[in-house]
C-alpha cells in the first residue's frame, strides 16, 4: 500500500505540469484556428492527451522513497543514511512522507465532487418528474425539420418544466431539450427557432456525453487549475460553436434579442449545457457576434504562461531521477577514539537517535565482541540487485549448476545470506554467500526470490 500511495501521489504531482503544458499548447495553437467548432475539437483532442499522458505516468516507474537520516536494525547491523541536501532530494523526501496525507485530501475532494454531482443529479430528476411533453404540433414540426437539415438522427422529445429558467439538453441517445415554462409561447417564431437550432447542435456534437466526461475530470482533477481552465475553455468554445451554426441561418441581431430575453429571465440552471447562469458569458456571447474581431485575451496572458512554463516544467522531473550515489562508503572504525559496548540492538538504536555521521566518527560501537559497521549514502538496492544477479546468472551457468538438465533454478536471497541454496548450490554455496556479500556487506533492505533460467554463455 506504501508504493501505491507513492505512485498515485507522484501522479497527481505529474499531472499538473502535463495540464500546463497542454494548456499553453492548447491557447498558442487557439491563435492560429479562426473557427470556434476547430478550437473546440482542439481542446478535446488536449484534454484526451492529457488523459492518456496521466495514466502512461501511473503505469510507469514511479520514484523509490528517500530514505530519512537514520538507521536501520533488523536482524543485522545498522545503516546510517545520509540526510536530503538538495532541494530535489527534499521535495521528493517530503512528498514520500506526506503521500498518505495527500492521498486522503485528493480523495477527500473527490468525496465532496461526487457529493455535489448527486445533488445535481437529484435536481436533474425532479426536474424530469415535473416536466410535461410539449404536443403543439407547430414547434415539433420545426424541430422535425430542422433535424432533418441537420442531420440529426436520433429522436429528439420536446419538454416543458416549471423548475428551470433556461433551456437544456439532456440525454445522448434519446435527447430531451427542456423548457422553461412560458418560453415557446413568450418567444417569437424566429427567437424560439434559433433556441432550437442552438439545442440540436449540441446533440449533433454530442456535447451532453462530452459535458459528463469533463464533469469526471472536474471531480477527479479539482486541484488541477491548468486542466479546469482548459474544460472550461473547452465548454465555453462548446457554446460558440453551437451560435456560429445558428448564426449561419439567422440574423446575428435576432439571436443576440434571444439571448438577451434568456438573460432576463434569470439565467440559473448550472447544468444546462446550452445557455448557462452567467452574466458575463451572456456578454461575451452577444459581443463576439456584433463584434466578431474583438479578442478579450491580454497580451499578459503570454508573458504569465511563459513565466508559469518556466517555473512548473523545470520542476516537473522531481523525482524520475535517482538521487542515489553508485557505491557507498564504510566508516573506517580504526579512525574513532571511544569505545561502546552494547549488549542489545535496542541498545545501540537508542543511542544512534540523534546521532550524525560526524559524532558517529568518533566512537566504535561493540557488540558480542565485534565492532559495528556504519554506512554513509543512499543505497540503490534495486541498481545494486540488478548487477547482483547478472554475475550470479553467469556464475551458475559457470560451474555448471544451471545447464541444458537442470533449465530452472529458484533461489532467495536475504540480508546478505543465500536461503534455501545449499542443496542447490552445494560445495558454491559459500561462493554465492560472498557474491551477495559484496553487493550488499550489510542490512540494505534487500530480499528477493529468484527464478534464474538456463541462458548459454551466460547470456
């Protein structure tokens, strides 16, 4: 459970610089595509990159923890770790010590996301309860029609609710647009068409299905500001791409009256996916038709996300390399001057407790008669392991243990002792004993079984 913690904290952290580094992308490419239905399948194509590149990042080798200072006493002799000096080192040793922690606040938001979405849902259903079909046969046959000219398929029903203000589509293989109460008789034909027009194109884009996955990532990726800032783009391009369409058909001047009329009744409804409850939204939508050319972005939008790339991408390799050094170095007991004498392992742990490696210079530690050796670094077991087990690969083959007979051998390999090997190994055993020795002379966290499998040469 420890790695698993490790791996899945790591990836929430590996998630943020892939979203800001989409996000960038996503915004300069925006600049070159003038239509609204090309940046909105842009965006779609960057949040499914996204995706794709946090669970590549799940799946792939996630960093060893740090050691912290200290030692280790488990049936062998202690080891003495160096402490995390660089700042690398430190932020991977406090995201090693706090994953659990960060583990139950990201899952803790996804509580309270999951929380708000069946609120809405209930919202949804109530909703759905009060709601009457609409049988006026002049309003069904203009949605009849204009599927047609659409292209539009699926089946689409007509309802009437008292408990929204604004028009919505719900549904992805049978489609209900929802009306507020008053609307299609407080409408005129050519406003009411256009509402219309705008609700089909959402389901001709499958914007509902869309709108349900980029809920999923909001819940999952709360904490992720770069991501929710391209669903919200991506939402918003969503909208625009729907009013480009209608303008196509009906005078900009007509739509933006029907728009503003929806204003005016109070726009509140969050989960509609056509017009939502935001004022400013409403403004923009209105200015970019009068004002096609009009842009809100400020150039300092460039300079800040240049700046936000510099500064999350140069730390975005935290923890993929190892800090570890390639050999580590015994204390030499000769140099020390004091002599311990401890009859216990607890014994000796209490008094290594807030020892440094200097104090440990200058006193030996001795237990049943030998003194007790001390190792200053970081040891890269799995490195050392690996290494370990190509020369014992090639020694068996060597001394004819593992040949064309005998294809398969199993072997355990513990704190610097073969187990179970003698019968195997025989008059080698002492041999293997010392190859483990010298890759690991003590306790360095290393047990491992072993299938080795007849490989000529050695190969």
């Amino acid at each position: 459970m420890r790695g698993l913690e490790i791996i899945m904290t790591w990836t929430l952290i590996h998630s943020l610089w892939i979203a800001l580094g989409l996000w960038v992308l996503v915004n300069l490419l925006s600049f070159l595509l003038k239509k609204s239905k090309h940046r909105r399948v842009l965006k779609i194509w960057g949040i499914s990159i996204f995706l794709l590149l946090t669970i590549a990042t799940l799946f792939s080798k996630s960093p060893l923890p740090i050691a912290q200072q200290g030692f280790g006493l488990v049936e062998s002799q202690p080891v003495y770790f160096h402490s995390p000096t660089t700042l690398t080192e430190q932020v991977k040793l406090w995201v090693s010590d706090n994953s659990l922690l960060i583990n139950i606040i990201w899952l803790t938001g996804i509580g309270i996301g999951i929380v708000r979405f069946m609120t809405n849902r209930n919202r949804l259903h109530q909703c759905k309860a009060s709601a009457v079909e609409v049988n006026d046969d002049t309003t069904l046959g203009k949605v009849s029609e204009m599927r047609n000219t659409l292209n539009v398929s699926r089946s689409v029903k007509l309802m009437v609710s008292s408990l929204i203000n604004s028009p919505m589509t719900i549904g992805t293989l049978k489609p209900i647009i929802y009306f507020p109460t008053g609307l299609i008789s407080g409408f005129s034909s050519d406003e009411l068409d256009t509402i219309i027009r705008h609700e089909l194109m959402h389901i001709k884009h499958h914007d509902y299905l869309i709108n349900a996955i980029l809920v999923g990532l909001e819940t999952l990726f709360f904490f992720n500001p770069f991501l929710i800032m391209i669903i919200r783009d991506l939402r918003r391009e969503m909208e625009y791409a729907c009013d480009d369409e209608v303008i196509k058909v009906y005078d900009e001047l007509a739509y933006s009256r029907a728009l503003m009329r929806l204003q005016e009744i109070s726009i509140s409804n969050q989960v509609a996916l056509a017009a939502k409850g935001n004022n400013s939204e409403f403004k923009n939508r209105i200015e970019r038709m009068i004002y096609p050319k009009k842009t809100n972005i400020s150039p300092k939008v460039g300079i800040i996300t240049l700046l936000l790339t510099a500064t999350i991408i140069s730390s975005a390799f935290v923890g993929k390399a190892s800090v570890a050094p390639e050999s580590v170095e015994i204390i030499p007991q000769d140099t020390k001057q004091d002599t311990l004498k401890a009859e216990s392992w607890d014994e000796i742990k209490r008094y290594l407790a807030g020892k440094d490696s200097a104090q440990l210079a200058q006193v030996v530690i001795m237990k049943d008669g030998k003194p007790v050796k001390f190792i200053r670094g970081v040891n890269n077991a799995l490195a050392k392991s690996k290494k370990m087990m190509e020369e014992v690969q090639r020694e068996l083959v060597k001394d004819g243990i593992l040949n064309e007979n005998k294809t398969k051998i199993t072997l355990m390999f513990q704190y610097s002792d073969v187990l179970q090997g003698e019968r195997t190994l025989g008059k080698h055993y002492e041999k293997y004993k010392g190859i483990l020795n010298k890759y690991f002379p003590v306790y360095d966290s290393f047990a491992t079984t072993r299938v080795f499998r007849y490989k000529p040469n050695g190969n």
